[in-house]
C-alpha cells in the first residue's frame, strides 16, 4: 500500500486548489478530444495523481478541523463539496483515457465543438505580433478578448494552467476557451491561426448524426452551466438556484436515455460502431459533471451549514463567481447581451440574470438588461473589475 505524506495546508486552500485543478481538467480534456492530442491527455492523467493527494488533504483537514458536533456538520459540507471536485476530477480523467485508448470521436463532433456555448481553439503566435513577447497579464486576454488561455505548446513541452507571468514568445501555440467571437480577436491578435484537422467521416455513417452531437453539444453547455450555478447557489446561499441545478441534473439524465436509445438505433445502420462509442463516454461525462453539481448544492438543499470559508474558496480561486446589479448609469441598460459582447470585452460568462422576482438562466444572446438586473457570472477578477465599471460603478474593491 502506498504511504502518502501528510503536510500541513489549511482547509480553506485545499479546496481552492481542488476546485481549480477540476475544472483545469475539464478544459483539457475536452481539448484533447478536440485536437486528438495525446499529450494533453496525458497532462489530464498527470493531474488527477494531483487531485488524489489533495483529497488526501482535504479529508485529514476535515478530521482535525471539528471538535464539536457544529463544526462536524460545517466540515462534513465541504467535505461534500471536495468529493464532487474529485468526481469531476476523476470524470475528466476517464474522458482522458479514451484518446489513449484511441477510442474514436466522430468528425462531426469535432467540427461542432466551435458551437458551444464556449469554444476551444488553437492559434499560433507568429512573430511581430500583438502577442509575442508580452506576459498575458500584461495583454490582459481574457478581459480584452474573452478567451482563457488553458495551455501553451512551446517547442516539445508544455505549459499548462499558464498565469499572468507567464510570457509568450514567437511559435508558442495557445490552446484557449471562451467566447467565439473571442477565438476571432485572439487569433487577429496572434497574426495568424492553427485550425485542427479533422478524421474523415467513416463509411456507412448515420444519416441523422447531426442530432447526436447537437445533443453532446447541449450537454456540454448545461453540465457547465450546473457546476457554475451549483457554486453560485452555496456562495449567495440562494435555494432557488439550487433548485435550478437539480433540474438541470433531471434534464440531462432525460438527454443521456435519449442519446442511448439513439446509439442503439444508429448501431444498425452504421459500418463501425466503434465511432458511435465515443459519443456514449461524452454524454456519460456530462451527466458525471452534472451529478456532482447536484451533489455540490445537495449541501444546501439539506440544511447544512456552509461557513464563511466557503466564500473565500470560491472568490480566490482561478475562476471567481460574481453577482452584480445594473446601476442606473450603466451603459448596459437597454442593451442585449450580443450588443454588449460582455464576453469578449469582460471574459466573463454570465450564467443567469434577475429581472425584478425572475430568474432567467443561461440567458440567450437576446436577453435585454434593465436598471436594476442582477447579473450572475464567472470569471478572472480582471473581468469582474471590468463589469463592475459597465454596470455603472466606480472601480474600487467589488463588493460581496
């Protein structure tokens, strides 16, 4: 049996590290499948070793963190809220293993991965650009275009979960997410871009295959929206979006019985299964994602305690969440969410948005804003600083 070394680390950073690792993990797997790339895949099974020791951590902490029975139930929902880290740690991993295993993905997956609600994208920094060398905290990418910068490529190895030190030099390829129209400035700002190649389409292939991956795609785009709204709910200690992540969760288990039933259908007509596999392990990694967002707020549902470490956890990790009203002098109001491209020029995704007693989630391109909306959305505390100022305030410390 492996013996692991206890160091001492607070509670409170274990779980930030744990949740930044997670969703790190998502990213790259998802961009593993897209640029069928083995390396990162790698990274992806390098990093869930990563997450094993802070689970590890993270359980010695809750022990020695309660002396009395109120401090066990506070512990107890952390606890809970590391383990569905861990879950979606370990669903990301698995997701890894397929491009090992070269398990295959079909090209029409790859080709509407661009469609979701954020996108993944490679751009190569040709010298004289924009880019090439400045640190991304200098350029500011995600708050100037909209796109997180995930890892870079430079020469044979790899950097992965890149900082605002982190320097780009002439060569360096970008792996990003964010907006699409983000992907666009990003790669004017690069001088030039990298698009994958794609597996030609197998013979024999399903007619309908279209609405399969239109189905991956959508649930890919609620599982991370479950997450967001999952930590949103334990943050603002708001049942009502706790709710919402529930029925997400019911949601997408109804869309994993219906991509079942359609791989069984299309099994029948197609030459190779083998590439219907692939789409089976993306619709069960989106529905692990969602289970442990359920498990996240399940917490909150139940009554448990959340301390004030909670906050703390969310609003210092890598990806911070925010709420804030639209003031009366904002230039937001009367304005769309397309109008005010708040992706590109915020890097902040807004998850859902308040008008008056109604909450509208995942809000379309269309959604209007009006004097007094509360706006829900994640991102790097850049973005949220820039935000704040279109929302009609005067940039200083953000309010909680």
């Amino acid at each position: 049996m492996m013996e692991r070394e206890y160091q001492p680390v607070s509670f409170k950073d274990v779980l930030i590290e744990m949740k930044d690792v997670s969703e790190l993990m998502v990213d790259l797997s998802y961009s593993a499948i897209l640029f069928d790339n083995k390396e990162i895949a790698l990274e992806v099974i390098n990093l869930e070793e990563s997450m094993n020791k802070l689970v590890y951590q993270a359980r010695i902490q809750s022990v020695l963190g309660a002396r009395r029975l109120e401090e066990a139930e506070a512990m107890s929902g952390m606890l809970q809220v590391a383990e569905a880290a861990e879950r979606i740690a370990n669903s990301a991993s698995d997701i890894a293993m397929l491009i090992l295993k070269d398990i295959k993905f079909p090209a029409k997956l790859k080709r509407v991965f661009p469609e979701a609600e954020e996108v993944v994208t490679r751009v190569i920094v040709s010298q004289g650009s924009e880019l090439a060398g400045h640190t991304l905290g200098e350029l500011k990418v995600q708050s100037t275009t909209g796109m997180q910068v995930i890892a870079i490529r430079r020469g044979r190895g790899w950097i992965y979960d890149p900082d605002k030190t982190t320097r780009l030099e002439t060569g360096d390829i970008l792996i990003s997410r964010g907006p699409e129209a983000g992907a666009d400035i990003l790669s004017t700002m690069a001088g030039t871009v990298e698009c994958p190649s794609y597996e030609p389409s197998p013979a024999g292939a399903v007619d309908d295959l279209d609405r399969a991956v239109q189905l991956i795609i959508e649930m890919k785009n609620l599982s991370e929206l479950s997450v967001g709204l999952a930590y949103t709910s334990l943050l603002f200690n708001n049942k009502e979006i706790a709710d919402e992540v529930v029925a997400l969760d019911k949601t997408l288990d109804n869309m994993r019985y219906d991509m079942d039933l359609w791989v069984l259908e299309a099994a029948r007509k197609i030459d190779d299964v083998r590439y219907l596999r692939g789409l089976l392990y993306m619709s069960s990694f989106a529905q692990a994602i969602s289970d442990s967002a359920h498990s996240i707020v399940d917490v909150l549902l139940r009554d448990i305690e959340i301390p004030p470490v909670f906050k703390k956890i969310v609003r210092e990790s890598d990806e911070i969440i925010t709420r804030i009203p639209v003031a009366e002098p904002s230039p937001l109001i009367g304005r769309t969410l397309k109008e005010a491209s708040l992706g590109t020029v915020t890097g902040m995704v807004v998850l859902a948005i308040k008008h008056g007693d109604r909450w509208v989630y995942r809000p379309g391109k269309g959604a209007r804003l009006q004097s007094g909306d509360i706006i829900i959305a994640k991102g790097r505390r850049d973005g949220e600083c820039r935000l704040y100022e279109l929302a009609g305030y005067t940039i200083e410390e953000p309010e909680e």
